[in-house]
C-alpha cells in the first residue's frame, strides 16, 4: 500500500507541477488526509529515488516540491 501512495501522491505532484505550481506538504494533506509525518516520509522516498526535488520558496516560507522530470 506505501508503494501505492507514493505513486499517487508523486502523480498528484506532477498534476500540479503541469499547472505551473509546486506543491507544499500540507497540499498533499489536505488532498490525500495524511499526517504531516507520513508525508514527509513519502516525500523522502521520492526524493531519494530522485523523482522530486526539495526547494524553497520565499514567498510562502517553506519547502516545496517539484518533479525532477516529467515523464508522459
């Protein structure tokens, strides 16, 4: 199942990635009503398999995520 929520929540950050937008940890707890924690796990998995990168954004003062490429 943690294979399976990895894929979609990688998908759900291609989604918004295709819409011009990087995605926060709390988008993907609102979208898939997950512990923060958790998610930060996910989040770490995707990027130690280098399918999405970690930056900062000022204007919103926190870490967001973005893909690393997209594949379609």
């Amino acid at each position: 199942m943690t294979e399976e929520i990895e894929s979609q929540v990688y998908e759900f950050i291609k989604n918004r990635h295709n819409k011009g937008e990087t995605t926060a940890s709390r988008h993907i707890h609102i979208r898939f009503d997950i512990e923060i924690i958790k998610i930060e796990k996910i989040l770490k998995k995707l990027m130690q398999k280098r399918l999405v990168s970690k930056l900062y954004e000022k204007e919103y003062q926190e870490d967001r995520f973005a893909p690393v490429s997209v594949k379609e």
